[in-house]
C-alpha cells in the first residue's frame, strides 16, 4: 500500500509525520498491498494527489485528509472509495459526505506515546510559522530575544516531537503545529504571519473539535518578508487568512478560487529571482524596524487567550479515528 501524501523538499512536519505514524499504527503485512493507497495527513484531497494515474485499478482509502488547497479530484465522487474520515464539516461538506467528518489524521499520535516523548518538566514557549514563512524573516534571532524555543517545521518530526514534548505552550502559524499540541494536550495559541495561511483548512480542523479559529495578525519581522507579502497579496489564488468568516463564505471561496482550474503564482524568470536575491541583501538596513514591531506583537500575543479542544472531545474524535483504522486494518485483510 502506497501512503500518499506532499513530499516537500525542504522537509515538513505535518506532512512528513505520514511517514512516521502509518507504520506505528499498521502492520508491514497492509504495506505489502501493491493494490491499495492510502489518503493521510494533509490538505490533499484534490486533483494532483488523487489523479487517474494516482488511483487506476487501486483501492483508495481516504483516513483524515482535508480539503481546501487545490480542485477535487477528477474521479470524484467515485463510489468505489473508502471515505473512512476526513479532516472536518469543511472538507465533508465540499466533498458531498457530511457524514464523514471526523478530524485530522495527526490526532492518532494520542495513541502512539512512543513516538511523541514528554519531558518531565514542561516550560518552554514554541514558536512554529509555517514553512514557507522561516526563509525571509528573522523569527529564529526573535525567538532568541524574546526567551521563546524557535521550531523550524523543516525539521524532522522526530526532531520537531521531542521539542513539543518539553513545550508548556506553542504559538503557532503551522496547522500541525497546533494539532500535534492539542493532541498532547498543550495549550497553543494561532497566528497568521504570511497571507499563504489559508483559513479554509484551519477552520474545517478547528470546527472538528469544537473550536473558534481567530488567528493574531502578526507584522512582518523583515523588510524582504514585508517585500515578498505584498507581493503575495497582489498575485491572485490565495484563499483568505482571515477570521469571521462563515463555513458558506468558506465553501463558497473554495468554489470560486478551485472549481474550473488551480490557480497560484508564475514561477519567477532567472533575472527575477537575482534581482530578488539583490533587493533582499540590500533591505537588510532597516530589518532591526522590522524585528521590533513583530518582536512586540508575538510577544503579546503569547499572553493572549489560549485554545485547548474538551479532552471528552478530542477523545471521541481519537476513538473515532483509531475505528477508522481498524476499519482499514479489515478492508486490507490484516489483523
């Protein structure tokens, strides 16, 4: 069995955590269907992961995966795959299977206590942005001002799990970020650094478990990440990053932005990228202005209000899941 899911060059957590959980809560006899894939973690039901190619003459499974970040595949609704859970109401809703919502696959890690180690005095403050917001800023000299533990979501999940586990807090911009801590039962606290963060996807989680989503806005901490969001603002196929919109107003921007083609940004020509690579040494001069503002903003908002699911909640959530497995465990013919 093929484990789909987003292979990131540069490494991601949430992402990367497939590779280490389905083999802790599988036997290898399930890998060893050559006829059977399987949907996991990430916000991958969509076209370029379970395209015709992807899925001909093969079982699908789909176990906790979202919607939200590309057009749905093709083939759906094919009523030969196995819907056994999605990430949340969002993703069943945009799919046609209400039934179906459950929440995000990483809250099987609640069952893996051997991979996810607690250190037996929990006091540091995590800082975890999403990945694609680390290369031009200044968090980690931030992080390193303020007295709070940088997390860089590149890093291994084995790496990333063992610094959660001394954690007694995680601000976060990384979605996992904030369902691994929930899931271990740390508070946390979101935030939207970069206009990449899309609310669909953190609202179809959050509303999984009963929760708000209401981000703190945070100012850039450099003037090249000031330079490079305005220049994601102005290019068109980011869905929203803001809070207090409805679950319609949601689907409704999904609909727009992915229903024909998947929109995104032109690859920048060679002379582009040198001309960027200039501009962003230069824009080194006025970084200290930058630093401050973001400095002061993530600091208040680290003793702002914190978010923790009802463990009653989380626990149906997790034994709904670990019956979701069992139900693979059945279909794949593996005890």
């Amino acid at each position: 069995m093929q484990v789909i899911y987003y292979k990131s060059p540069s490494g991601n957590f949430g992402d990367d955590l497939n590779a280490v959980l389905w083999r802790q809560l599988l036997p290898p006899e399930a890998f060893a269907a050559d006829d059977a894939v399987l949907l996991g973690i990430g916000s991958i039901f969509r076209e370029d992961f379970l395209s015709q190619s992807a899925t001909a003459d093969k079982r699908v499974f789909v176990l906790g995966s979202g919607a939200g970040t590309g057009p749905l595949p093709a083939a759906w609704p094919d009523p030969g795959w196995n819907i056994l859970a999605v990430r949340g109401p969002l993703t069943a809703r945009v799919i046609g299977r209400p039934d179906s919502s459950v929440t995000d696959a990483a809250a099987l890690l609640a069952l893996t206590p051997e991979i996810t180690p607690a250190a037996p005095d929990r006091r540091d403050v995590l800082f975890m942005p999403h990945y694609n917001s680390v290369p031009a800023s200044r968090w980690p000299h931030i992080c390193a001002e303020l007295g709070f533990t940088f997390v860089d979501m590149r890093w291994s999940p084995e790496v990333v799990l063992r610094m959660l586990g001394s954690a007694r807090l995680v601000i976060t911009e990384a979605m996992h970020g904030a369902i691994v801590a929930d899931t271990l039962r740390i508070p946390w606290i979101p935030l939207v650094c970069s206009p990449e963060i899309a609310a669909f996807k953190w609202v179809d989680w959050a509303s999984s478990l009963d929760l708000p989503y209401e981000p703190v806005h945070i100012p850039p901490s450099s003037a090249w990440e000031a330079f490079r969001h305005r220049r994601l603002n102005a290019s068109k196929g980011f869905p929203s990053t803001g809070a207090g919109l409805s679950d319609a107003d949601l689907i409704d921007e999904f609909q727009r932005t992915f229903g024909e083609a998947e929109a995104g940004i032109p690859e920048p020509s060679r002379s582009r990228k040198a001309a960027g690579w200039m501009l962003s040494k230069a824009s080194t001069v006025f970084d200290r202005l930058f630093e401050n503002r973001a400095a002061e903003a993530l600091q208040a908002a680290a003793a702002g209000p914190q978010y923790l699911s009802g463990d009653r909640v989380l626990a149906n959530r997790v034994g709904r899941l670990e019956q979701a497995v069992t139900d693979l465990r059945r279909a794949l013919g593996v005890s």
